[in-house]
C-alpha cells in the first residue's frame, strides 16, 4: 500500500463513527495499563514499564489520528522565513 492511499484511508478512519469508537477503546485501554493497581508488587517492574510503554505507543496512534483530522492551512509565503 503506498503511503497516500495509506494517509487517505487514516483520515476517512479518524472522520468516521468508526474512528470515534476506536478513539475511545484507546482511552479505555490507555487508562487500564497506566492504573497501577492492575499490577502486584512483584510484577511491577517488568509488567507495569510495559505497560506505561504500550501506553504510549496507543497514545501517539489516537494524537496521530487527531492531527490527520485537522485541516492543513495553507501558510502565505513569507519572504523573510
């Protein structure tokens, strides 16, 4: 799949019920790995800096979709920039 038609089908996704709903299973998610009541003392340390990692990664996917959301505002050509 080229990275266009790759683009183009994010951005219908991050318009649509569909994306909305995947938006927030993310947050969902997001808030069970961070809790740290999900975990017991030993496993903290492995489990739990995993967990704070794949966090991240769903965090950076849904503000990925909310950028492909936001139009792109063409910016007048600045001679001095």
């Amino acid at each position: 799949m080229k990275k266009e038609q790759k683009l183009q089908m994010l951005k219908r996704l991050a318009f649509s019920s569909e994306g909305e709903a995947l938006k927030q299973h993310f947050q969902e998610l997001i808030e069970k790995l961070i809790d740290g009541r999900n975990y017991s003392k030993d496993d903290f340390e492995m489990e739990g800096k995993a967990s704070i990692k794949a966090a991240a990664v769903l965090g950076k996917i849904l503000r990925d979709l909310e950028l492909l959301k936001k139009d792109k505002k063409d910016r007048e050509h600045n001679q001095y920039r």
